[in-house]
C-alpha cells in the first residue's frame, strides 16, 4: 500500500479472531476478519444478533483485545494505544458502557 493510500486508511483488521468461554465450551464470535475503511467512505455493519457487530467494535476501540490478527484505527494500533483510540473516535454503543 503506498504512503498516500494508507493515509486514507481509517480503520484495518488484518486476520482478527476473538473467541469466548462460555459454559464450558468456546464461542468463536470473529474467525479471520479482514476490513479496510478509507476515509471519507459511509460503511455499515449490518448483521444478525450474535454475528459479532458489537465485538468487532469492542476491539476497534480497545474495549476488548483479539486472539490473533491486528486492528489499526486512525494509524493507531488498537490494543497497544486504546486510550488514543478511544480519545480519537466516537462510539455509541446500544447498551451504556463507558470506556
């Protein structure tokens, strides 16, 4: 990707996998993901309950952090700069939660 096109980059998942404990057994909620949103592009994440919406956006902001992969936002790499993240973007989640 060149200089220029990666400046445009907003938001990148790169293989991300997120799995969860649940009453003995594991739930995969996200299997390699990969997402590119460029700048200035409206993009929606539509699906049914339990597709892993809220997931992929609890790991964009830093709230949660994935198995594997890597999740850049604004440049910023996720997990290792949550706050920054968090300090740079707006997320309304449907059920209150502050970060």
């Amino acid at each position: 990707m060149s200089p220029d096109a990666a400046a445009q980059v907003v938001l990148e998942l790169r293989g991300v996998r997120k799995q969860f404990a649940a009453g003995g057994r594991t739930l995969t909620a996200l299997r390699s993901v990969n997402l590119t949103v460029s700048r200035g592009r409206v993009t929606g994440l539509i699906g049914p309950d339990g597709a892993g919406k809220t997931t992929l956006m609890r790991l964009a902001v830093g709230l949660l952090e994935p198995d594997e992969g890597q999740i850049t936002v604004l440049g910023r790499d996720s997990t290792r700069e949550s706050l920054a993240v968090q300090a740079s973007v707006g997320y309304m989640p449907q059920r209150f939660g502050l970060y």
